[in-house]
C-alpha cells in the first residue's frame, strides 16, 4: 500500500511544480528576492500559500478515514520564503480549511501540525536570511516538518489504535514525496525568479506556458516521444527558425529548417552537440563552422546548446538554431538555459518514480538469477548422482547450497564486503565444477587487499552465472572463466571474463536492450548506476566465437565509510 501511495503522491509533483512556476512570475515575489515586503504583500503571499495548501489538500489521496495530502508544501514554501509570520499564517488558512471542511479524527492534529510546520519553515528562514537556500536544506525542512506531523498525529489524534494505523500507511510516502515536492517547488521559484530579473516577465511568460505543456511528456523519461513532443511545443512558441533534442549518441527530436538530414540515420551529432556533451556547460556556436554540421549546404548559422541534466548525470542537450546569420539573443540565452533546468527537474522526477519502481524488482529479480528453479533442480541432480559414488564429495555440495541459501535470506540487499561476496561466488561455483566437471576451468587473479571495500551483494555471481549459461554451456568443450578484482586510485574494477561464444553487441546488448536471458546484468548495472551514480556500473566487451569480458566498476568504499556515509544527509 505504501508504495502504492507513494507512487501517486509523486504524479502529483507536476501540480506544485506547475503553481510554483505561476507564483513566480508575479510582482509580489520580486520583492522577496529584495526584501521588500509591506504588510498588505504579506497577508496576500499568506492567502496565496494558503490556498496552495487548500489545492494539496484537495489532491489528497484518503486513507483510513484520513488524507495523504502535499498540504506541508505551500505552508513551509510560506515560512521559507517570507518568513514565521506567514509561514504560520498559511497554517493556519490550510489547517483551518482542512479541519472545517473535511473533520475526521485527525482533523486537529493536521491543523495544528501545519501551522507548527509554518513556523518551522519561518525560524529556518531566519537562520538563513541572507543567502539562498541550498536544496539539502529544504529537503532536511520537509522531512524534518513531516516527521513532526507524524509525531503530533500520534500525541493529540484519538482513538490512538486509529492514529497509529494512519501513522503506519502514509509516514514513509508524506515524508520522501513531500520533502522532495517541497525542495523542487523551491528550486523551481528561484529559477524562475532569477530568469525574470535577467529577461523580464514577458520571456518568462513564455518559458512558463512551455513548461506547463511539457510537463506530462517528460513523465516518462528522455526518450523519442517525450522529446518530440517538447520540440514541437517549444517551436510552435519559441519561434525559433529549428529546435533539436539529442541524448548522448543522436538526434531524438528536430523540429524546423533542414530537420530531414539531421533526422537522418547517417547524421552524427553536431560539433557544438559534442562540446557540450563533454564539458557540461552551455555552449553558444555563432557561426556555421562552430555548429559543425556535416552536412553540406546546411542552412543552420548559430545555436544555442544547453545540457539536459539527471542529477549530475549529462543525459542529452537541448538546441536553439537560426538562419540568416541571426544573432544569438541574450534573452534567448536565458530563455534555453531555464527550460533545460526544468526539464532537467523533470527528468529528475522521472528517475525517481523509475528507481522507486526497480527497488521494488530488484532485489527479487537478482535472486532469482541467483536461485532458480532450474539451477535448484540440477544442483539436487548433481548431488543425488554423487550420494553413492562420491558421498564426501555429495555432502560437501550440500553444504555449500545451504550456504548459498543462507547468504540469500541474510545478505541480500545489503552492502558486504568484497571477500563475502567471493565466498558467496566460490560457493557457486563449487557447485557448478561438479555439475560440468573438467568443461568448467577458473583462474583468479584477486588482489587480496581489495577483500575489506564494501559491494552489494549478488553482484559478481550473476555475472559468473551469465558467463557459463551463455558464454561456456553452448560449446561442446566448455572453456574458462577467469575473475580479476583490482584496485585502480578510486575506483575497484572487477572483470568476469570467458572464451566462450561471445555475442553480437552490436544487435543486441543486454545493457541497452536487455532480453529474457540476460536481464540478471542489466539489474546489476541498474542497482550499482543508482547506488553509486552514472560513473559505475557493467561495461561489455566481447567477439563472436572469441568470448566476453564483463567489467565491473565500485567507488573504493570501506565499511567503516559506508557506516559515516550512511549517517550524514550530505552523502
């Protein structure tokens, strides 16, 4: 139910993303940015944040006679832009409205819990008046004011077996989709408020009427649809003689003059594509050479290239061109490098509903590659075979499956050290020589002092495991697998490689399109780019007939760090 509930609350992100955008534009936030704010812009900005709370609580979801609401989001943008005066006044019209219109017995415990949370906001504020608010603050606020109302629905809401019940189904989703809503409402109204004092309102006008309709699309990624659907819009607004979307291998979307070559399947990125792709920055290209089309007879004579961002991963770029040697407007500057930050948030918005998905799938996925019916049914073949003939050799197989069973229920999911995992793995593979015999040959070349740095579990032996069902089991002779764990300066690189049969990369890489038989690596690569970032993960090098090389890539992370990293809210 929990998840459930924390999927929907997420899709509702898009409501106080789009309000903040609208909140933004106008006068009255201006003079926040300036510190002028009279008492009549108070009650108004008070009445203003207010109602946002009253739009959270009628997107709320009920739940056991209650509502999972996104309410804290207007009250504590209230406290953290103007202050505990209208922090706690925005509470009050919230949790007023709540308690009024809807009852229930947790009325008094929501109401009073927002106008709390808005002088949390307000006193966070007076901590931090002079300088802007980083995201890791208002992210602790959230969740900091969430746990609070949890505690006061517990104290003051009655009966207590009703509150604790409520407590238990809407805790966990309120506090991770509030607190994230809540930092990106904040961070879409000082990009939005710096873009107006740089361009004005009339350009933001137009950056917010994109926004709101390219919302929906991006939902479901950086993929062909989303970004034609964004360079269509933005063409149709912009008017921009040719507008592009590009990941970071080719053009998804081009929209305007000269789009059928660039949509061309022979059309490599441009030059100004790649600059930006490789540097992160925004680069503007004043001239036909600087694009670096090569096409001949392109019409396009300057752009303007900004990244499009997931975290801070460079996952594409977002294009501006013009013809007639037009020159690079500043105004359009701004204009690209604010719909490119938002874009990027909602990118962002997406990777979290998709990693929230895959948690749920990946731990399940990785054991059953590790434990599967198959491998189960053959491994009790095996030792059946052996009672008689090799009872030594039969018992010790069983020990070790109970070991593999055990490490399954205890370990999984959790960070191990390098020198379990291998104990894990050099239980699997016991079991496996004894099922192929002297078809199975391994070699190791394991730098020991790499035992003590922390991986997660079931990493390298559903790698072993795709190496001899796909890479060893289909030739007649078997072959070798040979592990390698070495330390580079930062980083640990593990490498599985085989002389197996080898697979054509080029037609179907289990990394970008994964089939049926080889889903286990991309769950490994999965788990390991939203651990540790979009530096780690698999890497896959192989020849037909020649085998497969499976590299591995973990930051150097010892137990005690992983424990300090844990514990503080900056890792």
């Amino acid at each position: 139910m929990e998840e459930t509930l924390l999927m929907q609350m997420i899709e509702r992100m898009s409501i106080a993303a789009t309000l903040a955008f609208v909140l933004s534009q106008t006068t009255i936030f201006r003079r926040i940015t300036y510190s002028y704010v009279s008492v009549m812009d108070k009650v108004k900005l008070s009445l203003i944040f207010g109602c946002i709370g009253i739009v959270g609580t009628y997107a709320g979801i009920p739940v056991d006679d209650a509502l999972a609401n996104s309410r804290v989001v207007g009250v504590m943008a209230a406290g953290l832009l103007g202050g505990p005066a209208i922090g706690a006044a925005a509470g009050l019209i919230a949790g007023g409205h709540r308690y009024l219109m809807f009852g229930g017995f947790s009325a008094f415990s929501c109401a009073l819990a927002n106008v709390l949370e808005g002088l949390l906001a307000g006193w966070i504020k007076q901590r931090y008046p002079h300088s802007p608010m980083s995201w890791w603050m208002v992210l602790l606020s959230g969740i900091v004011g969430e746990i609070m109302q949890m505690v006061i629905i517990l104290l003051t809401a009655r009966p207590f077996e009703m509150a604790v019940t409520l407590v238990k189904h809407i805790a966990l989703p309120m506090i991770v989709a509030n607190s994230i809503g809540l930092m990106i409402f904040m961070l879409i109204i000082k990009m939005t408020m710096e873009v107006q004092q740089q361009v004005g309102a009339a350009q933001s006008q137009k950056v917010l009427a994109i926004a709101a309709q390219t919302l929906s699309y991006f939902r479901k990624g950086l993929d062909t649809a989303s970004a034609k659907a964004a360079a269509d819009i933005i063409y149709a607004n912009g008017s921009y003689p040719a507008v592009a979307v590009t990941d970071t291998e080719r053009v998804l979307a081009f929209v305007g003059t000269d789009a059928e070559h660039h949509l061309s399947r022979h059309h490599q990125l441009t030059l100004a594509t790649n600059k930006t792709l490789q540097t992160g920055n925004i680069y503007i290209a004043k001239s036909p050479e600087e694009i670096g089309c090569q096409c001949p007879g392109c019409l396009l004579t300057s752009a303007i290239v900004v990244p499009l961002k997931r975290g801070e991963q460079i996952i594409g770029t977002f294009k501006l061109y013009y013809v007639d040697n037009k020159p690079v407007n500043q105004s359009d500057v701004v204009f690209a490098e604010g719909l490119a930050h938002l874009f990027s948030i909602q990118l962002e918005l997406a990777e979290i509903d998709r990693q929230a998905k895959l948690a749920a799938n990946a731990e399940l996925k990785a054991l059953q590659a590790q434990i599967n019916p198959h491998f189960l049914f053959n491994t009790l073949n095996t030792i059946t075979s052996l009672i008689r003939t090799k009872p030594d050799l039969a018992r010790s197989l069983l020990i070790k499956l109970s070991a593999i069973f055990r490490f399954t229920l205890q370990k999984a999911g959790r960070n191990i050290t390098i020198a379990d995992e291998l104990t894990q793995v050099s239980a699997y593979l016991a079991i496996e020589k004894a099922r192929y015999g002297d078809k199975l040959h391994i070699e190791e070349n394991i730098d020991p002092s790499t035992g003590e740095y922390l991986i997660p579990s079931l990493t390298i032996q559903p790698v072993i495991e795709n190496a001899v069902i796909h890479g060893l089991k289909p030739k007649n002779d078997g072959g070798t697998i040979t592990i390698s764990i070495q330390k580079t300066v930062h980083d640990i690189m593990i490498m599985v490689a085989d002389d197996g049969v080898g697979m054509d990369l080029a037609a179907a890489n289990p990394l970008k399109h994964p089939f049926n038989d080889h889903i286990g690596l991309m769950n490994v690569h999965e788990r390991l780019r939203g651990q540790y970032g979009g530096f780690y993960g698999l890497t896959i090098d192989s020849t037909i007939g020649a085998g497969t090389v499976v590299t591995i890539t973990i930051p150097q992370i010892t137990a005690n760090e992983g424990e300090a990293c844990a514990q503080s809210p900056d890792c």
